[in-house]
C-alpha cells in the first residue's frame, strides 16, 4: 500500500530515471561540442490504480500545486515533487479494492512523475 499525503494509491510499477544536463554546440565550420553543466535529480515514474473520484481529484490536485508531497510506501517515506499526473477511468462493474468504499466506485488507472 502507497499513500501521497492521504490518498491511498496501489502501484503496480516503479521506474526511476537519472540523466546529465548537456548543452550541445553546432560551430559552422566544426565539429560538435558538449558541454555538462551537472545533473538532474531522479524522476520516479509510478503506475497504478486508485478507486474513488475523491482520490482521483486530489492526486490531479498535486500535480498542480508545486509543493513537496510525502510519498510512503513499502520503502520508507521520501518527499516529491507531482510533475505530471495522467488518469483514465477503468470499465469496472464491482470494486473490491477498497472495502471503504462503494462497490460501485470508479476505479481509475494513473502514471505520475515525480521530481525530488
């Protein structure tokens, strides 16, 4: 079980990326020059599934705000950035997911970047 903040979200899929900021120069009569001004942070790109319109508007939410939110989960609590949020609602007749919860609750797939 995953939590950002309050919202209950079950993650299905965890990628971490890492990369060089690189300015790249074209001279005219040249070859290519690079240049590495450092690197970025880590982006954590979680997928998954919540249920409930609640959660799904609140994690939207977050990634409009542009505060560090507490991500907890199977390996400790760090705090992130919600860069980018994507949801899609699920075809669902019954959810069993969260016994909290209607039966009938919209259940929604989402990908999240996040940004330490």
């Amino acid at each position: 079980m995953w939590y950002i903040d309050t919202t209950r979200i079950f993650v299905s899929d965890s990628d971490e990326e890492t990369g060089t900021i690189i300015a790249r120069l074209q001279p005219i009569a040249s070859g290519t020059v690079l240049q590495v001004f450092g690197y970025e942070n880590p982006m954590v790109k979680l997928k998954g599934v919540l249920v409930g319109t609640t959660d799904k508007v609140a994690l939207e939410g977050y990634g409009r705000d542009g505060i560090l939110h507490t991500i907890s989960g199977p390996y400790g609590m760090r705090d992130y950035y919600v860069s980018k949020v994507s949801t899609s609602q699920m075809m669902s007749v019954k959810q069993t997911v969260r016994q909290d919860l209607a039966s009938d609750s919209p259940v929604y797939k989402f990908d999240i970047e996040l940004y330490e």
